[in-house]
C-alpha cells in the first residue's frame, strides 16, 4: 500500500552548494516555516482529508539536505516526527538529502530517530553534467550513499532529473542504465524546468543553456519509465508537483512544463502497446475491445481521447476500452472472440 506522504518543505536548508536550477521557494510553494505546531497540524489536516481510508502515513522533509544541516536542526525536527510516530499519528518518516552528506555516523541517527526511507538527491550520474550543474559531488558519491543506505537497511529512493546543463539523451540513457545498476527501491524524475532567480535562468537568457521540448521530455523519460518498469524499480513522480508559485506569470521562464506530464509519458506507451496488439484484430472484427486497469484507463485514451483516434484512423475498426479491476497496472488485453492478447509496459522496448 502506497504511503500517504506528508511533505515538509526545508527551503533549502543544509545545502552548501546551490545548485544552478533550483529554486525551493517555488518548488516549496507556499509551504509554512517547520515548526512543531505547523508538523501537528499539517498531519492533522492530511489525516482529516484522507477520508478514513487507512494508509499508513510518513512524515517527510524535502527541499534541502536533511543530514546536511546541524545536528541540533535535525534532532528538533526528528524528535517531533518521532513523537507523532509514537502517538499513533503517523507510522514512519523519510528524509531527501545529498549523496556527500551521507555517512554511516548519521545514518546511524536517522535509523535511532525512526527514520525509514532516505531519498537521495542524484539527479545525473554523469560528473561533467553534475559539475554543470553546480552540485558539488559526484557519481561515486551517489553510488556509495545509496550502497550505504541500503545496507544500513533504508528504503532508498534517487531524484533523477532530464534535460541539465550538459546532458544529452546519450548521456540521461547512460544514467538511467546505471541507476537501475544500483537498483534503489524507488526513483522519482523530474524534466528540468527554468525557474526565475536561478543560475540557469542566466544561462538561457545568455543562449548556453537549452531546455528541452515538451516532446524531448516526453521521449526520455518515456525510456527511463521503461527501463525502471523491466528492473521493477518503481518510478514514484514523473514532473514536478504544481505549486500556486509556478503558474504566476514569470516563474517558469522556459522548459518542458505540464500539469499531467506524467500523464502524456504514460499515454505515449500505452498507444505503443496498443498500436503492437491491433496487429492481431481479424480483418473482419467490427471493433477492437481492450481491457485495462481502471486507474490506467486515462493513459489509455490518451490527452483529449487521442490514442482511440490515432488508433482508430490507422486500423480502421473503433477502438474501445473496458476497466477491468482484474488487469494489473501497465497491463492491455485484447480480447478476440475466445482469445486474449495481451502486453505489459515491461514488454515495450525503450529506446524507439
Ligand atoms: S541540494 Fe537540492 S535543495 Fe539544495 S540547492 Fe541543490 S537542488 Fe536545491
């Protein structure tokens, strides 16, 4: 069962290196100051919104480096998350941090405090592209931080991002690749955006830095969300959370941005499968019939029902879609008469 996450937004705190596309104030939005009364009442209200529906709930600080910060900063916070895991209120707690602030010392502390994932801030495996960046360390301090915590026993997760200064899909294959060569137990992959106040909004207004296109985006993380579903690593964001700050105007200066980027990857493959399983429609069928899972019946369809037109103009037969709580997610059967076809997202190759 899939947590329900309460994010705390850091703002930045325990970096020692600014990284040049980030600008917590608009990822954040226009997240409180962390104090003990804003973490009860931020649990408060996402228990009361949860609907009584029972998940288990993990508080969560994102937006800095958590054991980058001084110790005092990190017992205060962990002591009032601890506390809401010993009165029942929330059942475990995870932290983001950067890969050189990893250490067995203070993985030792987090471990003490209840802390369960620790989700480490990665975002290439490529040092030229990590130096472009402005992050200050290297791949083999991701590789060494993730191989720690994973034998310190936390469940560990790696931002990745698409679309940095320096990167070619080359070189984002290459860290998908390598990532899955680690083999965390979870990834998160954010398209880099230009956020007003950054060193790449200075790049790009300078003409050294190009973002990607939406369709750019859309086609590698395509692969990467391929590659990660073959090695069941599962992909836990796709885009950027919408805050209120990212639809001021002047706030994203250029990039691949979309409210449900997630959504368009997901449609690309799900029109893939799909365009590999039409092949096996009798010449005579009056309509092709798949079965889907429910919460993939969207992805199916695709943005404005495009998929089904796609579909329907290069075959010529009507497509339709049935929910079917019984398909795992990822998954399309077709149904021909007394036969079933089907296909995963894990059978989809990733580089088209
Ligand atoms: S380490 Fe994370 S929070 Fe800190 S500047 Fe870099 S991207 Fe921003």
């Amino acid at each position: 069962m899939r947590p329900l996450i309460i994010p705390f937004f850091l703002r930045n705190r325990g970096c020692r290196h600014r990284c040049v596309f980030c600008n917590e104030r608009v990822i954040a939005g226009n997240a409180p100051p962390v104090t003990e009364d804003a973490m009860r009442r931020a649990v408060r209200e996402y228990l009361a919104s949860s609907g009584g529906r029972y998940r288990p709930a993990e508080i969560a600080f994102y937006g800095g480096s958590f054991t980058g910060m001084p110790l005092d900063e990190q017992m205060e916070l962990l002591g009032v998350a601890s506390a809401l895991i010993r009165e029942g209120a929330v059942q475990g707690i995870r932290i983001s941090t950067r890969p050189d602030d990893v250490d067995g010392e203070r993985l030792c502390l987090l471990a003490s405090m209840g802390v369960r994932t620790v989700e480490i801030g990665a975002q290439s495996m490529d040092d030229e592209v990590l130096r472009m960046s402005g992050r200050g360390h290297s791949a083999g301090d991701i590789r060494r931080a993730a191989a720690l915590c994973k034998a310190k026993g936390f469940e560990t997760g790696l931002h990745l991002m698409a679309g940095l200064p320096g990167q070619n899909r080359e070189s984002f294959e290459a860290t998908v690749a390598d990532v899955v060569r680690v083999a965390p137990d979870s990834v998160r992959i954010h398209p880099v955006l230009v956020f007003r106040d950054t060193e790449l909004a200075r790049l790009h207004a300078r003409g050294t830095y190009r973002p990607l296109s939406l369709d750019e985006a859309v086609t590698w993380c395509k692969g990467a969300l391929l590659s990660f579903a073959r090695a069941r690593i599962p992909v836990i964001r796709l885009g950027l959370q919408a805050t209120g700050e990212m639809r001021e105007e002047g706030c994203i200066l250029a990039g691949p941005w979309h409210p449900a980027f997630r959504g368009l990857v997901e449609a690309e493959i799900f029109r893939e499968m799909a365009w590999e399983l039409m092949d096996r429609v009798p010449s005579n069928a009056h309509e092709a019939v798949f079965h889907v899972a429910p919460a993939d019946l969207s992805s199916f369809h695709g943005p404005g029902g495009r998929n089904r037109l796609l579909l329907e103009s290069r075959f010529g037969v009507p497509v339709a879609a049935k929910p079917d709580p019984a398909i795992p997610r990822g998954t399309l059967k077709l149904q021909d008469g007394q036969r079933e076809h089907g296909t995963s997202i894990r059978e989809v190759s990733p580089r088209v």
